[in-house]
C-alpha cells in the first residue's frame, strides 16, 4: 500500500488524499451502530459509530482482512453539527477499532438514513495485500 500525497500540499488530518493497493479487494456494505441481532443500543452518535466500526472489523475478518487493509471509508452522517461537535471522542473510537491508519475518507451529511434511529453509516473497500 502506499500513501499519495503531493508534497506541496498541507498535511491532511484524519485521512489520506490518496492511497495505491494492489491484492483482493474486499467491499464492506455500510454499516450503521447497530449491534449483531439488528438492535441500537444507543441513540448517541460516538456510541453508533463505535459500533459501527465494530461491525466493520467483523465483517473484514470474514475475508481475512484487518482495519489497515481500508483503503477506503464512507462516512454518512445525519448531522454535521453533531459530527463536528463529537470530533474528538469520534476519533478516540476511530482509533479503538481502525487504530492510527487513516485511509482515503469522505464524510457526508445525508438527510436520513434507511433506519430511521441510525445517525452514521460507514461504508469501507479494503485490499488484502498479495503474498510477497
């Protein structure tokens, strides 16, 4: 994997302009901070995305494949306001599940979500490197 960033630009926080992977991609659905049995435990933002990370995890150990193998991250929120105002304890879960890899991201605020009581979606492409 190697990480694309023109030299002239500022440094991004958070996430990567770019990143180059060869491998097995493997594609996550979005994922919303439900747990496994399709139940919210909380209506809170951090803890939804804490568990939507958690199910990204899962899934990607489905293929073999681990937080840094994300080349790719989707963020769907409900509210920017509510985003921007929990930045620090969204990063802390971020960094609970995805450690301090930071793919390439983009986050959105959408007007809902399919499930009327979710408030993110995180949608993730990963790529298991091939064997040396």
């Amino acid at each position: 994997m190697q990480i694309l960033h023109p030299p002239e630009w500022a440094r991004p926080r958070g996430y990567s302009n770019g990143i180059a992977a060869r491998g097995t991609p493997v594609f996550v659905a979005g994922q919303i901070g439900w747990d496994a049995n399709c139940q919210f435990q909380s209506d809170d933002m951090v803890a939804q995305t804490s568990q939507a990370l958690q199910n990204i995890v899962a899934v990607l150990a489905q293929a073999g494949a681990q937080p840094h193998h994300i080349v790719r991250m989707t963020w769907y929120v409900t509210s920017k306001e509510e985003y921007l105002a929990n930045g620090k304890a969204l990063g802390k879960v971020y960094r609970e599940w995805m450690g301090v890899h930071y793919p390439v991201m983009t986050a959105v605020q959408v007007v809902a979500l399919m499930e009327d009581r979710a408030k993110v979606e995180i949608e993730v492409t990963a790529v298991i490197p091939d064997p040396a």
